[in-house]
C-alpha cells in the first residue's frame, strides 16, 4: 500500500510543531508568530504572484514526496475569501500537491497587498526565479498600485536605483516585440535594454531581428545607439548568417559595406575556403 497518501508536510524527525528552535527560527525570519500546518485546501495562490511560469516542478515533487516541505511557505489569512493566500512558496505548494499531501508547514504573516507583492518579489529576485520581463511588471505594479517611487524599491528589494530605472525601462518594449523575444528565449536583461532604448517600435523590432539572426552583439548596439546620437543613422553593415540543419555550427560574416551582392558573397567565400587551405598546407609543410 503506497505511503503517499499518509505523508504530510515536514517530515517526522523536524517535528515543526514542538520544537522551538525551529519555530524560533523561521519568525525572526519573516516577522510571524504562528508556525502551524494548514490543509492545501485552505490555501489559494497569491493572484499578484510576480512568477508567471513554475518551470518543472518534477525534481521538487519526488524530494517532497520523499522528504517532505523542508521550508515552510509564507502565507496570509484572507478574512473575505476565509483562505490563506501564499506570499512565498508557490512552487512547494503546487509541488505538495501533486505529491498528494493533504497539509502542508506554514508561517502566517500579517501583510497587505503591498507588502505580500514585495516579499514575493524580494524571494524571486533572490532567488533569480523571475525573468527580466516579471520583474519589470513586479516593480511597475508596485510604482502604479502602491505609489512606490524607484528610490523605495530599490531599498525595499536591495537595488541600486539605476538597475530599477533600468528594468522597469523593459515596459516600453510593445506587446508583440515582447512575446517574440520570450519566444525565442531572449532572456538577457542588458540586451533586452538595447531594444528598449530605441527611439520607435519599428526600431526595436529591426533590433530585435539582428539579434535573432546573430548580426548583433551587445557592444555593437551600444556603439549603433551613441553613433546616432551624435551624428545620426549610417548605413548598416551587410551581415551573412548561416546555420545547418544539423547545428554542428553557426558561420557570421559581416562585411564593411551595407550591400552585397550574391556573386561578391560567393566569391568572398570561396577566398576564405582558399586562405584555409593555404594555411592548411604551409603547416604541412612545415611539419615535413
């Protein structure tokens, strides 16, 4: 008979209810007083939640099945819905409940709105579990709902004011450019900066297709930006990007002129093909 049904949060030898110490230890944390199990049935996901996407919860789904809720999740009561919404842990309490616990270990808070958004946004960040794009909006719901300025969020979540102005820059980014970097895993806030720093959407998504197809490095788009600033636009140079079906390798070629034709891109490979080979044999020789 499978033991999954009778396993319940912590396991045995923590006993979360009756020692002290650890109770001790997880208020002087997060400021609570109580440390007590609560059904799963009890508990709802917080709907501010600054995490759109749980990732894989497998790995963390067998340990708790094993082991049990190791960290108890933050959670607050919420007299109007008569539940307990998390403020942190939500992945433990999606992974609890695939693991078929009935209750899970908890340290209720009193928090308010704002407060419940700032302690997740706080754990994701630490954690790094946000993408660029979820810590953008965390931090814009908190300037809009919450009339924070960019001085107290970068206190509240240990930042400099710089790197908050900065990311929440990545909201100017439109929709339909932002859905297409997610797409294709474009996940660097600094490059993610260089399309949120041009002038019109047009730009940005011209931007965005150079990266995608290799023809643009960090460094470049940072020189493009300061050589339009100061002197306005100049020709782009002319990039050949190609890849094999097989993706043994990625081949980038970019030449100094703005337009190339077939005939001169064919013949500029074929001297590169000449050159290898020449060096190719020098070496030989030089060996014999």
């Amino acid at each position: 008979m499978s033991n999954v049904s009778k396993r319940i949060g912590l396991p045995v030898a923590l006993k979360m209810r009756h020692d002290a110490h650890y109770i001790e230890s997880l208020t002087t944390f997060s400021g609570a007083t109580i440390g007590r199990m609560i059904p799963v049935e009890n508990i709802r996901p917080n709907p501010e939640q600054p995490r759109k996407a749980l990732g894989d919860l497998r790995d963390l789904t067998d340990s708790i099945r094993e082991k049990g809720v190791l960290e108890p999740l933050l959670v607050r009561y919420v007299p109007r819905e008569e539940c307990y919404h998390i403020i942190s842990g939500e992945r433990r309490y999606h992974a609890s409940r695939a693991a078929g616990l009935r209750e899970v270990p908890c340290i209720e808070k009193t928090a308010d709105d704002a407060e419940t958004l700032e302690l997740g946004l706080i754990e994701n960040i630490q954690r790094k579990d946000l993408t660029a794009f979820e810590e953008a909006d965390g931090l814009h719901r908190l300037a809009t709902q919450f009339e924070y300025t960019h001085e107290d969020m970068a206190r509240k979540i240990g930042r400099a004011r710089s790197s908050v102005t900065e990311t929440l820059s990545l909201r100017n980014i439109p929709e339909a450019i932002r859905r297409k970097c997610v797409e294709h895993g474009l996940t660097s806030k600094s490059v993610l900066l260089q399309i949120a720093r041009q002038p019109t959407e047009k730009k940005m998504a011209e931007m965005l297709q150079r990266i995608l197809q290799g023809g643009l490095t960090r460094d470049e788009a940072r020189r493009e930006r300061r050589d339009e600033q100061q002197g306005g636009p100049r020709p782009q140079p002319f990039i050949f990007h190609f890849e094999p079906e097989t993706e043994k390798f990625k081949l980038r070629i970019q030449f100094r002129k703005s337009n190339v034709s077939r005939e001169e891109l064919i013949s500029t490979l074929r001297e590169i093909l000449a050159s290898l080979e020449e060096s190719s044999e020098t070496a030989n020789s030089a060996v014999a």
